[in-house]
C-alpha cells in the first residue's frame, strides 16, 4: 500500500508539467459539464417556479350557501392532488380588480352591482401541476352544480408541460454528450501518462508484478488527478457564477449556485472518471504490451 | 528446468518465429542459444518468460506449463526467473540500488529484507559503491551489470540472458560473460541467446544453433563438429 502512494506520488514529482496539464485537461473538462449543470439547475428553478403559479380556480353560481361552500372545500382539499384551497368572496374578488386593474378604477367605482363571482382558488401539489392532473381535477370540479366555470389557464399549463418534457430531453442528451466528452478527454490525458511511463510497465512485467500491481499507482494516480481537476473544475464554476451574478442584473436575484451535496456529487464524478480512464488506459496498454 | 516439445510459434501477420523445436535444458545448465538474426533465438527467449505463447507444442519452464498461463502465473513465472536484455532496460530516473529493489518492491518483498537483499546483488556483481550512481552516469558494462544484479535479486534458479554483451565493447563483455559464468557456477541455470561465436568458442557450454526458427544443431545432443556457421 505504501508502495503504491509513493509510486502514485512519485509520477507528480517525476513529471510536474504532465500532470498540471492532465489535471487542468480534466478541470476544463468537467468545468463545461459544471457549467452546463448550472444552466440546467437554474433553467429547473426558473420552471418550477412558473409550475407553482399553476392553479385550479372554480366560479360559484351566485347566492351559493357559505355552508355548502365550507363542506366543497374541505372534500376538495381531500383531493390527492390538492395542496391549499381558497374561498374568496364576490367582494374580495372586486378588491382584488380595483387594486390590481387599476386602468379601470373609474369603471369599477361606477359599478351598480358587483358583476365579480365568488370562487376557489386551488392550488395544486408539486408533481401535480402537468396537463393531465390538472385536467383531471378540473374535470371532478365541474361535477359541483354550484360550481358555474372552471379556469385553469389549459393552454398555458400545456405548453409549460411541453417546455419541462423538452428541457428534460434535451438536459439530459446535452449533459451527457459533454459527460461522454469529458470522459473520452480524461482518457486521452492519462493514456499519455500511461504511454510515458510504458517502459516503467514492461520493466514491471518482466519482474513478474501482477497487473494488479501495475494497474494500483495508475488508478491511484487517475482518482487523485480526479478529485484535483473536480475541485479545480468546482472553483472554476464557482468563480463564473460569481462573474455572472456580479454582472447581470436580472441573474442577481434568481441566480442559484450547486449545493454542497451537488459539489461532492461532481467532485465523485471527477474521481470515477480519472479511475475510469486509468483503468480503460492500462488494460488497454497491459493487453498490447 | 526448460523443456519445449516439439514447438512451433507463428505470428498473426505472418512468419514463423519457431518451427518445431525440442529441446530439454536441465538444472544447472549454461546454454548458448546461437543463430544469425531473424533465427528465432529472441522468440525461444520471449517463449521461455512466457511474453509469447507457443502456437503448437508444449513449454514447460519451472514446472509452468507456457501454454495455459493466466496473467497471474506468468507474473509468479517470471519471479522465478532472472531476464537481461541488450538495451540494459534500466529506469532511468532511477539509481543503481533503486533499480535493483524495484524487482523486490514489485513482487511484494517485505520493506526490511530490501536493502540487504540489494547489496547483495550489488556486491555480487561489482557495483556496491556504484549504488546510488544513476544509469546515465554509468557505462554499458557497469549498466547491464545493474540489470544482471535487478535480474538476481530474486535468487532465480534460471537466467534468461538475451543477447546481454550485444551493447557492450570487448572488454566489457568479457566482464559481464564471466559474471554470467559465475552466477552459473553458484548453480542458476543460465540461457544465453548471442550470434557472437568468439564467445562462444572460448568456453566448451552446451551450444544449440539455431536457423530459420528450426534447431539445427544442438551440441548436448549431436556429434561434437569442428566450428560454427558464422
């Protein structure tokens, strides 16, 4: 074991100039995988937040009994799908108008009769809120004889619906493409490490180590260029965010960075690579030699 | 010690490394393998440490069956084995007494025996106060004999030499030839692949002659003859 650190470690002090390259190649690598990570992370939020305005909202027929409301409400919140439900009365809604249509203040003061309908206004539970489930609780709401008209925006909820299946398709084959990318990089850098070192290997095997042995300092040597590149990779992310944030105006309230489980998770994807590549480089090598 | 039974070895590409060969080398025993170029002597070499598989026929070096090895064996083969080569094979960011403990650190030697075990081999070759030298500050005599001490280390019971004084002036050869013919005194088996018949003819060692992969002379064997075919 103590052989195979002071080899791992030995390759950094024998050949400093490979190993800062093999090591930025990976960070750089990762960096754009990271970057990537962050626009898909924020494109996520960005959704979900216009997800959570999706709301349910019934019109009662006038004159509706605040008991049969009351006794409707509480059967609606059963709902599986349903996360809060809100009554709010003909005069709130006429509130509600005055204050936020204020174009038309001088129509509603002249107003006889509050033209405005009681409703309630349903919000729905995160994974709840695509085309169908909204669909569907729309549908068992119109089964309510008070309940004149329900809106749900049906229009808007499906084209967010096909924005969230678009953007998870193409997240993922992005994502991958660069992670395919970055694998097939870090390959390339430590078969170099591994070639530079191909006379140290077949002196190895001549001796009689086990490719066992052989492979350890390797794969040793790959998940500490790894982790370095993933950590340098993280600064690097980091670093951008930080530049992105400072200078635009619309990112610096919404702008959100990984979370430090979502770093580890990077941080292990850089080690699994380097192990990867190594492993992959060796036993390629270890076959033609 | 090494036994091939009627071995052929042809390669991918074509051409036959081989053809046919039997041959027996007991224990003990110092055996010059001869031929020109392209005879096949590497191949018998590369055979005999397992780097190639025979094609047809059966090798048995230390009771290994060649043939059948799985990386694993091999590497327990070869830890038996003692293999120099004309280019010396030396690390080169690596001192004398560092080259030499490679083949102990490799095999799992236990750290405490490394260092005696080293200068051993280092003295039993003539370079202990060279130890610390490294490849570049030393000549091609005092090299090989750093990869003659790396191939002892692991008290061997055979040493595969191939075509050890092909790098080496006149009298560094002799120096390194009466090393070998001192390892084999002590009882190691040694194999010596070499198309220098000067050397050859100075000793009275077993002789096998090689040409286009076949055996076509094998002094152990045949009537003794005059001279070699240069």
């Amino acid at each position: 074991m103590r052989l195979l650190f002071r080899e791992a470690i030995l390759t950094f002090r024998r050949a400093p100039l490979l190993s800062a390259l093999s090591i930025i190649t990976i960070a750089f690598a990762l960096y754009v995988v990271g970057l990537f990570g962050l626009v898909a992370l924020n494109l996520q939020r960005a959704l979900k937040q216009v997800e959570e305005r999706v709301e349910v909202v019934a019109y009662l027929l006038r004159n509706t009994p605040p008991e049969t409301v009351a006794l409707a409400s509480q059967e609606i919140s059963a709902f599986p799908e349903v996360l809060s439900v809100t009554y709010v009365s003909d005069e709130e809604a006429l509130r509600r108008a005055q204050s936020g249509l204020v174009e038309f203040k001088d129509a509603f003061r002249d107003l006889q009769v509050n033209p405005l309908p009681a409703s309630i206004e349903i919000r729905l539970k995160a994974g709840f809120r695509d085309a169908a489930a909204v669909r569907s609780v729309a549908d068992r709401l119109r089964g309510y004889t008070f309940i004149e008209d329900v809106r749900y925006g049906r229009e808007w909820v499906e084209k967010l619906d096909h924005l969230r299946n678009l953007s998870g398709v193409v997240v993922l084959m992005i994502g991958l493409a660069f992670a395919v990318v970055a694998v097939v990089i870090i390959g390339v850098t430590i078969r170099i490490t591994v070639l530079q070192r191909a006379k140290e290997i077949m002196i190895m095997r001549l001796v009689g180590a086990t490719n066992w042995f052989i492979r350890g300092p390797f794969l040793l040597e790959g998940a500490i260029k790894g982790l370095l590149g993933g950590l340098l990779s993280a600064a690097m992310c980091y670093g951008s965010y930080l530049l992105f944030r400072g200078n635009t105006e619309v990112a610096r309230e919404g702008l959100v960075f990984f979370r430090a489980p979502q770093l580890v998770i990077g941080v292990l994807f850089g080690i699994v690579i380097g192990l990867g590549g190594s492993l992959v480089s060796v036993g390629r090598h270890l076959r033609n030699v | 010690m090494i036994r091939f039974n009627h071995v052929t070895k042809t390669f991918p590409r074509g051409g036959t490394g081989v053809r046919d060969v039997s041959l027996h080398i007991g224990k003990g025993e110092f055996v010059f393998l001869t031929g020109h170029s392209g005879a096949g002597k590497s191949t018998m070499m590369r055979l005999m440490y397992a780097d190639y598989r025979p094609s047809s026929g059966d090798i048995r070096v230390s009771g290994f069956p060649v043939g059948g090895l799985t990386p694993a064996e091999v590497a327990r083969l070869r830890r038996r084995l003692g293999i120099i080569f004309q280019d010396f094979r030396l690390l080169e960011d690596r001192s004398a007494e560092e080259n030499v403990a490679f083949a102990l650190e490799v095999t799992g030697a236990r750290r405490d025996s490394i260092g005696s075990k080293v200068m051993r081999a280092l003295t039993q070759v003539g370079l202990a106060a060279k130890a610390t030298a490294y490849p570049r500050e030393l000549s091609g005599g005092e090299q090989q004999r750093v990869a003659i001490a790396r191939a002892l280390v692991n008290d061997p019971a055979i040493l595969l030499a191939d075509e050890p004084t092909g790098n080496l002036d006149e009298r560094a050869t002799r120096g390194v030839f009466q090393l070998l013919r001192d390892i084999n005194a002590g009882g190691t088996c040694v194999v010596m692949a070499t198309h220098d018949l000067d050397l050859v003819r100075q000793v009275s060692y077993r002789t096998v002659e090689l040409r286009e992969g076949a055996v076509v002379f094998d002094s152990g064997v045949d009537e003794p003859r005059d001279g070699l075919e240069p």
